[in-house]
C-alpha cells in the first residue's frame, strides 16, 4: 500500500495542549477507574470517597456541585455509597430539613487504600513525565499521558479488560 503523503499545513494533535489535556484526562480517568474497581467501588463512587474524606460532611447538592454531575445523579451514587457501608446520611447540626453525607469507617478504610494507589500512581507520573528544561507545556501533559498508556492508546490488553469489565458492569444493572 502506497504512503499517503500528509498535507503540509498539517501538525501533530499532540503539540497542542488542549489535545494532550484531554488525552491525559481521559488516561487518568482509566488508571483511576481500574484502582477504584480494584477497591470495589465505581469510578464515580470513588470521587464522592475522595470530597467527604476532605472530613467534612455535605449535602448531596454540595456534593454533585463539588463531584462535576448533576444533583440527580449524585443522589444515585450517594445511595450506592450508602447501601454499600461506605457513607451514611447525618442530621444537620442547624438546619432540620438538610440531611448531610459523611463516611463511615469502612468508606475510610476504602478511601485510604485507594489514596495509596493514586498516590502511587501520582508518584510513578512525577517521576516519569518530568519536565526537561526546554519543554512545552503541551510535551509535558503528553508525555504524562504516554506513561500512563494515553488513556489505552495502544495498549490493547488494557483496553480489553477494561472494555470487558464495562460490559459486565452494564450487564449486571
């Protein structure tokens, strides 16, 4: 098969920032995504772990606002968190009608062990994607994004498992 010869107006996706933001987003999103399921929570679970271990209790609105969805949503996995022992729902100090989430000792202990693992896997990116003197901000969040295997990039093993494991999540719902 012949070589198709690039436009010359044409430059890489990964020289710009924007492009290497959301491919390292979408890769941490991945990495995180397989410590929570390792922890046997969901990703999403996860993040409301992460804003009430700051140890302050919320309401399901601060948490939705403080967790980037939508109230609705955050009611439904503030219910998964508490069915699972993770969380509980306390009174209000003051306010009689506004309940507040908190964690239990379990939603602590999981915190904790997931902590480990992203700090872990924080450290692994310092160490491994750090800046030269000379390089851009876009080299730098793409390198961050290639240790981390750019979200599944051509890791197809990755890929598969964590394409299987949604699948099963799907099925089971």
């Amino acid at each position: 098969m012949a070589e198709i010869d690039p436009d010359p107006r044409g430059r890489s996706a990964t020289a710009e920032v924007n492009y290497s933001v959301f491919r390292l987003s979408r890769a941490l999103q991945r990495a995180v995504d397989d410590i929570a399921h390792e922890q046997g929570v969901t990703l999403p679970q996860l993040l409301v772990l992460k804003v009430l271990g700051e140890g302050v209790p919320l309401s399901n609105a601060q948490l939705a606002r403080r967790t980037f969805v939508s109230s609705q949503a955050c009611h439904v996995v503030v219910g998964e968190v508490v069915e699972a022992g993770l969380a509980e729902r306390t009174a209000h100090p003051t306010n009689l009608r506004m309940r507040l989430v908190a964690l239990t000792e379990a939603g602590w202990q999981t915190l904790e062990r997931c902590r480990v693992a992203t700090d872990a896997l924080e450290e692994r990116l310092s160490r491994e994607a750090a800046p030269a003197p000379d390089d851009t901000l876009a080299t730098v969040v793409d390198r961050a994004a290639e240790v981390l295997a750019g979200g599944y990039f051509g890791d197809i093993g990755a890929e598969k498992s964590a394409a299987a494991r949604r699948r099963a999540a799907a099925g089971s719902k």
